[in-house]
C-alpha cells in the first residue's frame, strides 16, 4: 500500500514467528521486508548493511553483485515469483523480481531469501536503480 508519506510496506513469507527486518530504500522510497529463515539469508544478513547499485536485467528484476558468496544450502530451483527475493550463487547476485516474463532461472537455478506481497512498482523503473539495505532490530 502506497502511504501518503511515500512509504511502501512489503511482507515476505516467513518460516517463523520471530522475523528478521529489512529496510530497502529506493529513489527516496522505504520497502520494509520480512525475510525467510535459512542458512543462506543467514549470510545474507551478515553483509549488512549494503548499498548497491541494481541493474535491470530482461525488464523482469533488479540484480547486484554481492561483496562475497553467501551459503547456497538452501533449495535451489528454476522459477520465481513477482516480488521474489533470491540469491544467485553463480553472481554472487541478489535479485529482486518485479516482473514475470515466463522465462526460467538457467542453471543452478535461485535460492528464495523472501518474497515481496505489495508495493513492487518502486523498482519497476527503466535502468539502474541505488537501493540501500539495512537490518531494522
């Protein structure tokens, strides 16, 4: 839901009662997210907080080289969903998914890190995007 104080709120699955937040923020806008509970999101977590620069990749998701590999323990598949969350391990890349194109993910495929409900539009933008990503306590 689109706030009046330009703020986009965005739930992602999560395996527990006890979820881990973080705060993307892009072109001036805050995304809240829930993340899963797993080894690789683990590793994740570590990282930050990061701010990258995403690039658009087929018009479908935002991606962006991570500082270092995280663990790829968690299951690896070929499709996504608009609003996914995942890690890449070739990359070492995390990508975000605005758009479905009916494309699969080549191999070794993605791991899902979280998965993102409402307010997806913030990176449906032409070109590169700043997207800063902070652990909220």
């Amino acid at each position: 839901m689109l706030r009046a104080d330009r703020e986009y709120y965005l739930t992602i699955h999560s395996s527990g009662k006890d979820s881990t937040m973080i705060r993307l923020t892009v072109n001036g806008k805050t995304i809240l997210a829930k993340l899963i509970d797993s080894e690789t999101t683990r590793d994740f977590i570590s990282l930050l907080p990061l701010t990258l620069t995403m690039n658009d990749l087929c018009r479908r998701e935002k991606f962006a080289n991570l500082p270092r590999t995280l663990s790829s323990e968690g299951k690896h598949k070929h499709t996504y969903a608009v609003g996914e969350i995942a890690y890449w391990p070739p990359g070492p890349d995390l990508a975000i998914f605005y758009r479905h194109d009916d494309e699969s993910i080549p191999d070794p495929g993605i791991i899902g890190i979280g998965r993102i409900r409402s307010g997806i539009e913030a990176l449906n933008i032409r070109g590169p995007v700043k997207v800063t990503v902070e652990l909220i306590r």
